[in-house]
C-alpha cells in the first residue's frame, strides 16, 4: 500500500473551509486535519509521498448521477474508456451511466456487460442505472438493488422502446419496483401537439428557438407532478432528473433534511449556465432535452440550489458528433458533453457570486453520496474512499478543441476560459490526472448502494 500526504491544501468539506492535511493508505483515506494538528509530524515522516498543496483547494470528488458514455452500441461518439478519461480530468470521480445505448441495459445480461466493461477500461468508479420498458418487470424484480443507483424511466419521447406510457405498467413499477425510480419527465403528448401547432404556422424548417417552445414547461411540468402524484400515492421514491423550469421547483421542498425525502430533484449545469437568449450565439450547440428555458427559469434554479429545494447538481453529459447537432430543431441530436467542464463550470458560477464553494461541494459530492446511499464516497472522511481533487485556484483554463478529452471532439464551452483548473484528481488513492494527462492504467471502481 501507498501512503499519501497532500499538506497545506485549502480543505473543503461538509459545510466548512480550514487549511489541513489528508492522509491516505491504498484506496482509503486514514486521517484528515488541521495544519495546527501535532499529528502531522508523524504522518510526514510515515509517507511515501508529500503533495505540497500550498494555495491549492482539497475537494472530494465529484459524483456525477447522469451519464450518456454512448457504449455499448454508440461509441462514434463516445465510449467508457474515453469519456470516463475527460470525466477525471475535469474532477468527476464517479460516474452513473444511463440505459438509453444499443443494445439497451434492460435485461440483466445487458447490465452484466456494462459492468465488465467498465472493470476494463474505465478510469473512474463506476455504476449502472437499469431501463424500464412497457414490459420488463419481471427483470427489475431480480435486480441486486446494491449494485445498481436505481431504475431509469423515460416519461418522454426517448430512443426504442423506452418511453414508458402505460398507465398499468407505471402503476405497477412504482408499486412494486422497490427501489429509487429517476425520470426524464416531459410530456410526449404536449410535445407532439407543440409540433403540430408551430410546423402548421411556420413551416417544417424551424429553428433552435422553438425548441423551448416545443419542449416547454408545460410538457416539463405536466409530466413531472404525474410522477410526484405516483410516487405519493404510491409511497414510491422519486429522483426527477434534470428540472429544467421555475414551475417544477413547486413539486419539492426543503422544509425537510434530505434522508427523509421520498421525492427529490436534480439540475443539470447547463441549465444553471445557459438561458434561451443563448440560442442565437451557440445553436443546436445547446439543445439538450428538456431544453433551455428562459433567465427566470435558470434564475429560479440557481436559487432553489442555494435552498436546498433543488438536492444535486450533475451534467446529463450526452456527445454526439457535431454532424449530428446539424439541422432544424426537430432533426438535430439533443444532448452535448459536459463532464470535463461541470465543475470549473460551477466554480466561475462561485466566482460570479452565485454560489459558495461548501455549497457546489454538497450539491456535487456529499448530496449525490446521501442521496443514492453510496458506500464510503462524497465525503472527505477517515474511512471513505479517497476521491480527491485538487483545484489550481490561481490558474485559468481555456477550452480550447486540442484540450478535449471527448471522443466527439468538440464542447458547448469552446472559446470560454474558466477561471480555474484541475490539478489532480485521485480515485480511489491513486493520482489518475496529473493536470496534463490522464494515467489510462488506473482502473475505476464498480460502486456500491447500502439500501436500508
């Protein structure tokens, strides 16, 4: 085993900021203090290796709960090995990928591989949410519940067989199902009639400004208080994905800690970055499902993350190659890559005063961890896994096309300078990202749930 000393780091961690010391051995996080602390003498003396991170901030890493890695089936665009290399670069320790690829991860054996594939080739902790269908019950009935987050439901227009409609079926699912149920929430019925409504009065050729239009708070809101109605009535738990609208926020509270929450929220970073009057300057660039809503809405967001009505921020990170981007609104792909960038992105957002950084720390590390009742991570604790990223807070980093680690080669950010950078990232105790490259020898590992 290997013993690390990062030293004067600005730590932090669980609501406060101190400049301390962390100690590893192996994979696991010994002991963490104060520089003050008459233990540090010793530890310096027991290390194998000192890391001076004098001006440097001490993280723990990020866990990011909605992924699109693209394999099996997509990897043009993307892949474990690939998009996990960007994910560490940009601080993300922990990645949960979606079921949406080809084949989909609706059966066990589909799930099976993306586990073994992942063991091969990915560079950060990984795990699985399983995909449910019209008509695979019986599958989720025999899922492990402590490997996987939960189960993923399409409650909107998705890929295959995955938009789950049926009324019997959502009611058994969320009866019976056991287990945390995250949804991508948009109402297909109000989409198809938004279509109907602005191809009849503008034509077939419209553009990303009708995107919001089509895909609009209503379709966002109708479908979302269906699955909180669910839920309650069904005394189910409940994680909406991506919350995208000011509207929604009325669907949660924070008049409650988390671990008594049955239903709880998410919002992905470019829905706090980006409003709809950012369409004429980026394009299909930033059409993502749900879409960009309007300042107030992004404004409303960034509030209800400030208070606690709003549980994790994550990235949603889906590539495609820019080919595929092109097109009127109805035809380009939705989605872009986002996990090399989430957390510089969060922390100009602290820099611009919008938050502070014990809170994109909580909302990015600790809530993700609680929420999903992870074993030993989010946290910087003496027995937790180490998942540690170190932060160059005097340093920029400019997004440039040769930086990017994406397989899709390209990012919503490119042209923008973030005012800081990753410095390392550490997974599991082994320094992975250096700053400059990644190490494609360390292997991730498979994450774990304690269900209660």
């Amino acid at each position: 085993m290997s013993k690390l000393l990062i030293q004067n780091a600005r730590i932090t961690n669980e609501g406060r900021s101190f400049e301390g010391y962390v100690f590893t051995d192996g994979a696991f996080i010994l002991s963490v203090g104060e520089m003050c602390d008459g233990q540090l003498a010793v530890l310096q003396q027991e290390a194998d290796r000192i890391v001076n991170a004098k001006g440097k901030w001490l993280l723990p890493g990020v866990i990011d709960d909605q992924v699109h890695f693209r394999e099996p089936g997509l990897t043009h665009k993307g892949d474990i090995a690939s998009e996990s290399r960007a994910a560490v670069a940009g601080g993300v320790t922990t990645f949960m990928d979606m079921p949406n690829t080809k084949p989909q991860t609706t059966t066990l054996p589909e799930l099976e591989w993306k586990f073994r594939r992942a063991s091969e080739t990915s560079v950060a902790n990984y795990s699985f949410f399983f995909g449910g269908t019209n008509d695979n019950l019986d599958e989720i009935c025999k899922l492990d519940r402590s490997r996987i987050p939960g189960l993923k439901l399409f409650l909107g227009s998705s890929t295959g067989n995955m938009l789950v409609d049926n009324k019997d079926t959502l009611e058994r699912v969320f009866s019976e199902a056991g287990m945390l149920i995250a949804v991508h929430a948009e109402k297909e019925e109000i989409i198809r009639k938004n279509i109907a409504y602005y191809t009849s009065q503008f034509g077939e050729d419209l553009d990303i400004h009708f995107h919001s239009k089509i895909r609009s708070e209503e379709a966002c809101y109708a479908s979302s208080s269906e699955a909180v109605e669910l839920a309650t009535r069904l005394g189910s738990r409940l994680h909406i994905l991506h919350l995208s609208t000011a509207k929604e926020l009325s669907l949660l509270t924070n008049a409650i800690p988390l671990h008594e929450k049955k239903i709880t929220g998410e919002v992905c970073v470019h829905h706090l970055w980006f409003h709809d009057g950012d369409y004429a300057k980026y394009g299909n660039r930033i059409k993502w499902n749900p879409s960009i809503k309007t300042e107030k809405d992004r404004d409303a967001l960034r509030a209800a993350v400030n208070d606690d009505i709003i549980d994790i921020v994550a990235t949603d990170h889906a590539p495609h190659l820019l080919a595929e981007k092109e097109g009127n609104c109805l035809k380009a792909s939705s989605g872009g890559p986002l996990v090399q960038h989430s957390l510089l992105a969060m922390l100009d957002l602290v820099s611009a005063g919008c938050f502070t950084l014990e809170k994109v720390v909580d909302k990015m590390a600790h809530m993700p961890a609680d929420l999903f009742h992870i074993d030993r991570r989010g946290y910087i604790r003496p027995g937790y896994y180490a998942d540690l990223v170190l932060i160059d807070a005097e340093k920029d980093t400019p997004v440039t096309k040769d930086s990017l680690l994406y397989k899709c080669g390209w990012s919503p950010f490119e042209g923008h300078t973030f005012k800081h950078a990753i410095a390392q990232t550490y997974v599991n105790g082994t320094l992975v990202y250096d700053g400059q490259k990644v190490d494609d020898v360390v292997h991730g590992m498979e994450v774990h749930y304690l269900y209660h």
